[in-house]
C-alpha cells in the first residue's frame, strides 16, 4: 500500500547547523504518527517543509503518490491537498462557525450539507451561527479541526494544537479528535514536545533529537525498549546507576547486572525507572531474600517523601553514601525522613546503556 505521505531524506541547513538532517518517514492513511522532541530538535521545521510553507535543503516529500518537494519540484501549500491545524486556531473573527468551517468550499447545498455534518461530528450542532468569540478555547479548536477536514483531505499536519487549551480540557479535546481523524481515514502527522500527548494518540512516535529521527517505534515499544538513555528520560523520570562491565557483568548495590556486548572496562548506565522499584521495610537489619526477578535487595535510607496526587514519590540514599534511587508508590505512604527501608529492582524493566564517551572520558 502507497502511504499517504512519505518524506525521504529531508534536510534543512540554517545558520549552518543541520536544523532537520536526513529525516525519512511514512504515514498510511488512517494512521496518526507523533513527532516528538523537545524545541529546537527540528520537528516543525520538518512539519513545514512538508504542508510546503518552508523549502528543504535535500529530500523529497510525496504526498498519495506525487513528488510535492525535491530538487526540482516545489508545489505551494495551498495545492498539496493537506490540512493544517497550529497552536493559532487563526478563525476569522468578523465569520460565523459555519462560514469558518465552509471558508475553502464552494458555496452550494453539498457545502452546506458538509458543514452542518462536521458541526454534528465535532459536537457543536446549533453553533453554526455564533462568531468565534463567543466560543471557548476548546470550541475553536474544535472549529478549527472542522475547517481543516471539510476539504476532506487525505492527509492533516498539526503542529501543537491542544498547547493552547487548559490542562482540563486538553485529554477530552485530543479524544474527540482523534476520534473524528479516524473515523475520516486521515493520515495525521502531528508535532509535540509531550510525550504524554503522543502516548495517547499516536500509533507510532518518531523521537526527534538534534534534527534527526533516533527511534520510531509504536508507543509500547519506544516506552519499553528506548534506544539509549535520553530516550529513556524523554519519557518518564529515571534513576541511573553507574557501573563498570568486567567479563560481561557490572556490580552495583543491587547486586550483578548482565552486560552482553559490551567490552571489559566499559562504563554502562543501568536505567530503571520509578515505578519499578519494590520496597519492604527493614527487619532488624535484615530484608527479603534474593529473587529472579528482582534481584538482589539493596538497603537505603528516606531523605523525603512527598505525596503528588495519584502517587507518593520517595527518595533515597542508599548505604553506599553514592547512589539515590527514587521510588514511586500508588496511593499515599509517606515514610519519614531517616526511615530504612530495603529496595528492589524489576530486572525485566531494567535498560543497560553505554555511556557517552564524554561521559569518562
């Protein structure tokens, strides 16, 4: 199957540096691929080379199977056939929803029909003749993403869309758009520097660093199995532990950690994260006994507990004096200060990592 939009070898130069260096992606129709990083990684800058409002360097952009953007091709915007939603709803103020919605249709009983079908499908039916400051952010957005799909386009860019939305309305609004998207068939490319937001609604993550694409992966995977470190930190926070390979083993206070691959002498990071660390309390000196799947225990002392809503966060120093560990629980347990506890490791959700080489160098 010919995806929707394929972009092979993207490459934008500003200032000299390399903002988008070598970007190559694909989305199908009906599926919704996240471009995720922090800012400056490059990723609207790849978004607007493809809805065309930018010029790449090197690369070529297809979109449902003709070149758009090469060496010799450059289509405008407004003849890609893709629509575009931003952080900017950008409705005309002085227009009713519905002349908002049915702005890029010809005007005739199908454009109608197309429009009141759209008010229905983005829950605003009986809003067609209010004026956009009437409405609430999350009803312009929602116009918004009416405007942009009443063309039918097989293909949506969106470029942080919800960011302008109160954190209270944002899940409900990215639900009801997504849900409108796939029921359209939409081929979606949207840019986020959340990663809550592209867990929830994409069927692949492209993480962007430094303009370039260091994992694709559906959300499971590149939550599960991260490509090194910084892709492990993108997504959740991290505990880390330092240690050096001998004869494919390190040695940490959690006991032995299996290093295949990696030479004798190499510094790795063990990485594993919050909420798969165990704790049990401290039995006269003594806690729970070596398991499979857990490892071998390691005592630490509370420095703070504090409780976040649906989880208490504990941290601790361990008895080496070196290493911290944090630990999240469900629920309220809020340890004080100086208690002892034993913890534990779900070897299974344990990454190794080497370390960069400017990290011991």
């Amino acid at each position: 199957m010919i995806p929707r939009l394929k972009a092979e070898g993207l490459t934008r130069i500003l200032g000299g540096r390399r903002v988008v260096d070598g970007i190559d992606l694909s989305v199908a129709a009906g599926q919704v691929t996240c471009l995720l990083g922090p800012s400056g990684c490059g990723k609207s800058t790849t978004l607007r080379i493809i809805a065309g409002v930018d010029r790449q360097d090197a690369g070529t952009v297809t979109l449902n199977g003709k070149v758009v953007a090469d060496d010799h091709v450059h289509i405008p915007p407004e003849d890609r056939g893709v629509g575009l939603m931003f952080q900017d709803f950008a409705l005309f103020p002085h227009l009713t929803v519905a002349q908002n919605i049915g702005f890029g249709l010809r005007r005739d009983g199908v454009s109608d029909a197309r429009v009141e079908e759209l008010l229905i499908r983005v829950d605003l039916a009986g809003y067609g003749r209010k004026h956009p400051h009437e409405l609430s952010g999350g009803e312009q957005q929602r116009v918004a993403l009416a405007r942009a799909l009443a063309p039918r386009p097989g293909i949506m860019l969106m470029d942080e869309p919800f960011s302008g939305l109160d954190n209270r309305l944002r899940d409900g609004i990215r639900d009801a758009t997504l849900n409108v998207l796939k029921e359209e068939g939409t081929a979606v490319l949207l840019v986020t520097h959340e990663p809550d937001e592209a867990m929830r609604m994409a069927d692949e993550i492209a993480l962007m660093r430094d303009g370039r694409i260091v994992q694709r992966a559906a959300p499971y995977n590149i939550y599960n199995a991260p490509v090194d470190r910084e892709a492990a930190a993108f997504f959740s926070d991290i505990n880390t532990l330092s240690a050096e390979v001998n004869g494919a083993l390190t040695h940490t206070p959690f006991g032995q950690f299996l290093a295949p691959g990696h030479a004798d002498g190499t510094m790795v990071d063990i990485v594993f994260r919050p909420q798969h660390v165990r704790l049990d309390f401290d039995r006269n000196g003594r806690g729970p006994s070596p398991t499979e799947t857990e490892g071998t225990p390691a005592r630490g002392t509370v420095e703070r507990a504090r409780f976040m809503g649906k989880e208490s966060l504990v941290e601790f120093v361990m008895d080496d004096g070196r290493t911290r560990v944090t630990a999240t629980v469900p629920a309220v347990f809020l340890p004080r200060a100086g208690t002892v506890m034993w913890l534990s490791i779900r070897r299974d959700r344990c990454f190794v990592f080497r370390q960069p080489e400017k990290a011991h160098a």
